[in-house]
C-alpha cells in the first residue's frame, strides 16, 4: 500500500460529497501529500482546492475527468497538471456542461415515465454542479425510491436501463488534445470499468496513446491485485505511464479512501515524475 499520492479525486463541483476544501483537508488527513482533484467536466474547484492544499501542506495537481467517447461507449479521460484558465479547456467545458443539462433532463423524463420519481431527484441536484447520474441516484436513495446507491443503477440508471440516456461526448481524440492544448498530460481513466473484450480494451488504450495520451491509471481506489497487474500489463504493452488515484466521491466508502492504493509496479514510469522538482519527499511518502 502506498498513501503518498492520489491523483483521481471528486468534489461538491461535481459528484462528490466533500466541498474543496473539506476534501483537501480530509484527503491530508489521509496521509496523501501529493493529490489532484478531478471534477467531471469542470475546473471549477481547482482555485478553491489549490489554496486549502497549500494551507495542508499538499502538493497539488490542478486536474479534471472529462467525459468522452470511443466507437460507441463512453471513456473518462483524466488531465493532470492543467491551466485552469485555458481558452481551449473553458470551451470544452462549456461545451460538455450544455451536453450535461440537456442528459439530465432527458434522464429525469425517462425516469418519470418509467415510474421514479425522476423530477423530484432532479430537484435535489444543487444549481451549479455538473450533473451527473451519481446525483440522480443519491436523491432517488435519498426519496426511499431504491434502496441504495448500487440499486439505483441497477434498476434506472445503469447501462441498458429505462433512464441511461447515452450522451454524445466528444471523441476520445478531441479529449486528448483539449488536454494537451491545456498543457496538461492525459490519463486513461479505470481503464478495466469499461464494457469491452480483452482485444478492445488492448485497442482502446492503443488508439489512447496514439492520440497523445500519457499515461494508464493503474493503481486504483478498491482495485485488487491481479486488476493491478492487469492495468500495469497494459499501459506497459503500450508504452504508457502509469498513475494513481482513489476516485474518491464520499469519505464514508473505505475502499475508496484517499491514499490507499496498490504500490505502482516498478517497471512503470509514474506518471508524477514530472512534478518531482515541485517537493520531491511528497511524491516518494
Ligand atoms: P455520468 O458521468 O453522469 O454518467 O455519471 C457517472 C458517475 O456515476 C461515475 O463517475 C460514478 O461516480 C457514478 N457511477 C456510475 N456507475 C456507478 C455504479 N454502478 N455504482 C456507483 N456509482 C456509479
Ligand atoms: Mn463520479
Ligand atoms: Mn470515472
Ligand atoms: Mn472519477
């Protein structure tokens, strides 16, 4: 196990449950000295997190998750070490936050016709954070419609169920490159989440790094060895870094505690190495 680094997390911004600067002062508590806070489809938390982290003594990655597609299904792209400020991120981000508010509406119509209680959850998601179907499960949990999160998706929200509206994100391609255009390095997120085969996963991280991409998250909040090892096999196939994050949404979730992820695999290169110079001693905890 390792603490010291964790690339991969969520705030109120978007589907997490800690506000920024709460999150950054739990995740210190953590033992994590190096992190990056990656919203959905928004930088609107970095300017906040960036300066609680500095109070905490952390070193911070300003970063985002951002939504995309590849053939037919959705992929999360992470960008690390952004320009918040980018012109060429902020358009992107408008764009994906139109593509959000129009999905949402959609999936609190299916639900509505499906018998949910669809528009009394979307009045639970708070104005201004990037909607997403974490919201929707929250407050269908929230009104006694599921009995918890998991239920929510397997019986609504979930691929294949009456309120999955599949968005038309921006080509895995395009990501990339809005990534780089915002000087950061691209992340293939949980790159084993994805409803693929072994062959399409393999051509999935290959047109990944074709496309600009740097590195493959490998050490994951909650992942077992052999996913690890699994991870590690294929970012190294491909000739990509490797990288590190909790995907942490709620301080409650054990598994997903900030910090607590497998050791990368020493034949990959981290993907922080690049940040080393910012506090070397963070990035080796
Ligand atoms: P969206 O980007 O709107 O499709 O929402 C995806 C988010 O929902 C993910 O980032 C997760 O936080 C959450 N999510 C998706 N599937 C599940 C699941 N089966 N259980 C719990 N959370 C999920
Ligand atoms: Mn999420
Ligand atoms: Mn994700
Ligand atoms: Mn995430």
């Amino acid at each position: 196990m390792s603490a010291g680094v964790d690339l991969h997390l969520h705030s109120t911004c978007s589907d997490g449950l800690l506000e920024p600067a709460a999150l950054m002062a739990f995740v210190a508590s953590c033992g994590v000295r190096a992190c990056a806070l990656t919203d959905h489809d928004t930088t609107a938390g970095l300017a906040t997190a960036a300066a609680a982290a500095r109070a905490h003594g952390l070193v911070f990655i300003p970063g985002i998750e951002l939504s995309a597609r590849w053939h037919a299904g959705t992929v999360h792209v992470l960008g690390l070490g952004i320009d918040g400020d980018s012109r060429a991120l902020a358009t992107a981000v408008a764009a994906l936050a139109a593509l959000r508010a129009v999905r949402a509406a959609e999936i609190r119509a299916r639900l509505d016709r499906a018998g949910a209680p669809g528009s009394a959850a979307f009045a639970h998601i708070p104005p201004g954070v990037v909607p997403t179907r974490m919201h929707f499960a929250r407050a269908l949990a929230a009104l006694g419609a599921v009995p918890d999160l998991q239920a929510a998706f397997r019986r609504w929200l979930g691929h294949g169920r009456a309120a999955h509206v599949a968005a038309g994100w921006p080509e895995l391609a395009a990501t990339v490159e809005v990534i780089r255009a915002a000087g950061g390095v691209a992340v293939l997120a949980h790159p084993l989440r994805y409803r693929l085969s072994a062959g399409q996963r393999r051509e999935l991280v290959r047109a990944f790094k074709s496309a600009g991409g740097t590195g493959l998250e490998v050490a994951i909040g909650g992942a077992a060895p052999r996913q690890v090892e699994a991870a590690a096999g294929l970012a190294l196939r491909a000739g990509l870094e490797g990288s590190a994050g909790s995907d942490c949404h709620d301080p409650a979730l054990p598994w997903h505690r900030p910090g607590r992820l497998a050791k990368l695999p020493q034949a990959l290169v981290p993907v922080w190495n690049r940040w080393l110079s910012t506090n070397r001693a963070a990035f080796e905890a």
